[in-house]
C-alpha cells in the first residue's frame, strides 16, 4: 500500500492542477460579481474541441493548439460576458443558474451538432507519451507536463494578482466591489478581463484534459462540473490559494479513493464536502 | 390575501385532466408521467417557489419515496395505497433531518449542500446494490392494481391513479398555501431578516415547509414506483433535480399550477422533440431557459397573468 503511496500522490497532484485550472476563473468571477456561472465548463469543452480541430483536422502541433484554445476560449468568454451575463449581475442566485444551465444545455447540443456525441480524441507529440523511471517507480510523463504547466501558471497568476496594477485592482473588488466602485475603480473592465482570462485558462483545462478524462459532448454538465463547483466552494470564492489547496486535496483524494476503495464510488468525495461546507459554509478561505 | 375559492377557470382546467381518457388514449402513460411530474414540481413549488429555498438536490427525496414502495412491493406487501403512506412517511423523514441543515444556509453553499445530500444519496444507493439493485434498478415484484382495478396495457388505471393522487395533493398544497403558514412562508422569501422581528420563526417554519415538500416528493415517487413497477437508480439521479427546476421555472415559480403547466409543456414538448433527434433537444430546452429568464421572470404563468393585466 504504501509502495503505491507515491503513484497516487503524483497522479493525484497532476489531477488536482488539471481542476485548478478548470475552477480558477470560476472562483475569482463569483467572488467578484456573485456570478454563478455553471456554464463554466462549456469554456473547457470550447478549449477542448478547438485542439481537436487544430490538431487532428489542421494537423499542427498539440502544443500550438493549447494557446489557441486558451485565446478562443478568452474571446468566446468576452463576447458572452458582453451580450448575455452581465445583464444578469443583480438577479437571483436562481435566475443566474437556471440561465447559465439553458447556456450550458445550448453548448452540448452545438457540440453535437459539429462533432457528434462520440468521444473524441487529439493527437499528442510522442515525447509527451510513454513513462520515465524515478527510484524504481513508473511516472507518466503526461502527468508530469499537466504539473509543470499547473505550477507555471499558477506561479504566472499569484505574481499578477499580487504584484500587478490590475491583479489590485481584482482584488480589491473581490473584497469590497462597492467601495472599489467609490475609488474609481472600473470593475466592470476588470471583470470583464477576469472573466475571459478565466474562460481562457477552463479552455486550456479542457484542451488538457482530452488525455486525462476524455472529450465528450457532455462535459459542460457531467461530474467535472460539480468538481469544479466542489473546488470554488471549499476553496472560498475568490481565492486563489484557497482553489489551489481545495484542488490538490480533491484531485489526490480523488484518485486514492478511486486507487483504495473503489466500491465507495465518489462517496467519499462528496461526503467530505458536504461536512466542509457545514463547517466552513464560505469555504476553507472565503472571507464573506 | 388572494380569494381561496376555486375559480371557473380551474375547474374547467381540472376537468380537461380527463380528456385524454377519451381524445388521446395512446398517450395515457405519458399523461401518468405528466401528472407525477407535476405533483414532484409542486412539492419543489412548496420550497421554492412559495418559502425561497433554493434546492438543485430535490430528486433526493422523490427517489426515497420511489425505493420505500418498491421495496415495501417486493418484500412485504403489494397493495399500493399503504405502500404510498409508508413512501411519503420515509421521505418525510428524510425531509425532516435534512431540513435541520438546509434551512441554515443561503446563496451558493446551500446549493451545493443540496447538490451534495442528492449526490451522496444516489451514491449509497448505487452501493447498495444488494438493497436497490445498484445501477440495475430494483426489479422483480409487480404491483397489480389499486383499489381493485388492475393496471391495464393502456395506462388507463395508472393515469387515474397519478391524476387522483395529484388532485388530492393539490388540494393540500392549495390549502397550505392559502393558510397563515403559507403567508409567513411567503413573508420569510420577501424578507427573511423583517419576519422574525414581527415574532415568526423562521427556521422552524422553513422546517416545516421542506418536510412537506419532502413528503409530497415521496408520493409522487411512489406512485411512479406503483404505475411501472420498477425502480430505477435515475430517481435519485441529478438529471431529475435539474429537470424539476427547470420545469418549475418554466412554469412559474410561487404559483399553485406553475408547476403543472410547466410539466405538460417540457413533457409534451421532449416526448415529440427527442424522437427526432434526442441529443438537439437540449438545445431548445436550453434556448428557451434563456428566453424564459430573460423575457419572462415569472414562468409562463406569469407572463400571461401579465399580459391579462395589461389588457383589462
């Protein structure tokens, strides 16, 4: 058991960064504006059906296609910010999630409609492939890039919000919009920046993705969602550090309960949210 | 308060209940699914719509319900009507203990912790296979009849039955809904920080309206467990959660037939829909959730009770 200890934890950790990267823009968006936004993961499947197009039918590099698919997933996310969810800010929880839900059900059905139901898969460079040897023990090198990636962007985004005019900006309109709006601070623009940066990086999470999880039609509403959602409520709204830590946790708890206790299916999962969410109903880091 | 009287208009509308005996009797078993998804969109109505829960976990206590019969069908007895007062006692139940939590919390943690009861129950049921059967459903009994008439092929004696059950439940939820608690449910969704200044408790009267949303979940449950006989793990599913809330809402939030109305025209709508192409027909229950929210607030219901303001 403990031998395999290792393999959990690196698969765990590479899974954990994987849902960072889904949830990140997601949990800055709703701390900002209250947004809830559960068609969140139709970003990813934008992301994760524009590598397939540039990668199996354009025939370029897997890793060309990843920044393509974080700059389509950012413009889609702008031109939906523009025209239909900003009219939503003062609405109800309710009316924002039956609202992005309908958006949600709109996205599975174009996705259909171009690349059918089937699940679909996109080339990647064989020197990503395959498994290196560390102290007697297999690693995929797969896992390894989706780490490295992670922690870059992760280190990119801390150091923006903390060091840049605009991540103060952010900041201090996640923790007091209106008095952010008093000094003259135009949070409808940071938002807007969040928001695509946000849909960019769930476009990257999904390109990501096609290796670890799969590409379906469905993936706007299937169990990714509610990891994700699981990430931004424990983690805290609006927290970085909070997604971070709430991510590695459920990614590495994830996989060792898949990898120690298959017959509990995502019990234990869901049974450990629902008790942090009692404790902490703001979240591990959540402020409000 | 608004006249509790039944007006000309409702009975008309309860008596075309009983049309497609004779104009559409093809469609009995769709009008039996019809009318239990109405009696499961009224209960969420209760808690929703009239005391301002938001709950995306309600398929949590129509699955109970639907187990508790099927369970009681094959191990103990089959007659259904005893069956249905033990399925809505075990939803109650339910209700009861997880209200204790539920009423405490707002915004997106108590959507996620409603979220995550109904995912942990379709979880332990999905286990449980030796109990429910897992993912197979529960299978292998067959409940005959009601009140000695057999179910026939033709959906007719299950039609009646979902029909009936819903009237009578209906009739409870009106009365609810006309009675003080119903008024201090509403006082709580308008202004939950001014009622327990005029000495309204509002925890216990959330309480109180989420088990009996939770009990009238159960039944309709049950009497789908009763009309086919079967128990599938989909009646816990989160599928279901979300297609009663969006029924609901289609129909009109906070009014008795918003939930009705809302079930007949998503059903009507999918069974004619998803025969020709099922996997586009998210793409117009999408569209026209998006269209609903943004153009008619209220439902449908709402929008032509505006629209007969605006005209007289």
């Amino acid at each position: 058991m403990l031998s395999s200890l290792a393999g959990v934890l690196f698969d765990g950790f590479a899974y954990g960064m994987l849902l960072f990267l889904l949830a990140v823009g997601l949990s800055v968006t709703l701390g900002m504006m209250n947004f809830v936004n559960l068609a969140h993961c139709s970003f990813a499947a934008v992301g994760g059906y524009c590598t397939v197009t540039v990668v199996n039918r354009l025939g370029w590099n897997f890793l060309v296609a990843l920044p393509i698919a974080f700059v389509v997933g950012a413009l889609i996310a702008v031109v939906l910010e523009r025209a239909l969810f900003r009219r939503l800010y003062r609405s109800s929880d309710l009316d924002q999630c039956l609202f992005t839900i309908g958006i949600a059900f709109m996205s599975i059905a174009t996705f259909a409609w171009f690349y059918s139901t089937e699940p679909q898969s996109a080339r990647i460079p064989s020197y990503l492939l395959g498994s290196f040897e560390l102290l007697g023990r297999k690693f995929a090198v797969y896992r390894l890039f989706l780490m490295l990636m992670g922690l870059a962007i992760t280190a990119l985004l801390v150091l923006s919000i903390e060091r840049t005019r605009f991540g103060a900006q952010v900041r201090a309109a996640v923790d007091n919009q209106r008095m952010a709006r008093g000094l003259g601070i135009d949070v409808d623009r940071a938002f807007m920046i969040t928001f695509a940066l946000g849909g960019g990086l769930a476009a990257l999470g999904g390109a990501l993705a096609i290796e670890v999880i799969g590409l379906e039609s469905t993936l706007p509403l299937s169990v990714i969602l509610v990891y994700v959602l699981i990430v931004v409520a424990v983690g805290g709204l609006g927290s970085i550090r909070g997604s971070f830590v709430a991510a590695i946790v459920l990614g590495i708890t994830d996989t060792a309960g898949k990898y120690y206790f298959p017959w509990l299916g995502a019990f234990l999962i869901y049974l450990v949210m629902v008790a942090l969410l009692m404790w902490r109903p703001m979240g591990l880091f959540g402020k409000r | 308060m608004e006249n509790a009287r039944f007006k000309p208009l409702e009975y008309a509308f309860w008596a075309c209940t009983l049309l497609p005996f004779v104009v559409t009797p093809a469609y009995l078993s769709l009008g039996s699914q019809i009318a239990i998804t109405a009696l499961f969109a009224l209960s969420l109505d209760l808690i929703l719509g009239y005391a301002g829960l938001v709950s995306l976990g309600h398929a949590a206590f129509f699955g109970v319900g639907a187990y508790a019969a099927g369970l009681i069908a094959k191990h103990y007895w089959t007659e259904p009507l005893s069956g249905l007062v033990v399925a809505a006692i075990a939803a109650g139940i339910a209700g009861y203990v997880l209200s204790h939590i539920v009423v405490r919390f707002r915004h997106l943690a108590l959507i996620m912790l409603t979220m995550g009861f109904g995912l942990l129950l379709f979880e332990a049921a999905n286990s449980a296979s030796d109990l429910t059967g897992g993912a197979d459903g529960l299978q292998g009994f067959h409940v005959p009849g009601v009140l000695g008439f057999k179910f026939d092929m033709f959906g007719r004696t299950a039609y009646a039955y979902a029909l009936a059950v819903l009237f009578l439940c209906f009739l409870v939820a009106r009365r609810i809904i006309h009675s003080p608690f119903g008024l201090a449910l509403r006082g709580i969704r308008e202004n939950a920080a001014r009622m327990p200044a005029i000495g309204a408790p509002n925890l216990a009267h959330l309480r109180k309206a989420y088990t009996m949303a939770a009990v009238m979940a159960g039944i309709a449950g049950a009497v789908l467990t009763h009309t086919t006989s079967t128990v599938s793990l989909e009646t816990l599913s989160f599928g279901r959660s979300a297609d009663v809330l969006v029924i609901l809402i289609l129909g009109g939030a906070g009014r008795l037939y918003g939930g009705i109305v809302g079930a007949i025209i998503y059903m009507v709508a999918r069974d004619q829909f998803s025969g020709v192409a099922p996997q586009y027909w998210y793409f117009w229950i999408g569209l026209l959730l998006v269209a609903v929210v943004m153009f008619l607030p209220n439902g449908i219901l709402g929008g032509l009770s505006a629209l007969r303001k605006k005209s007289q």
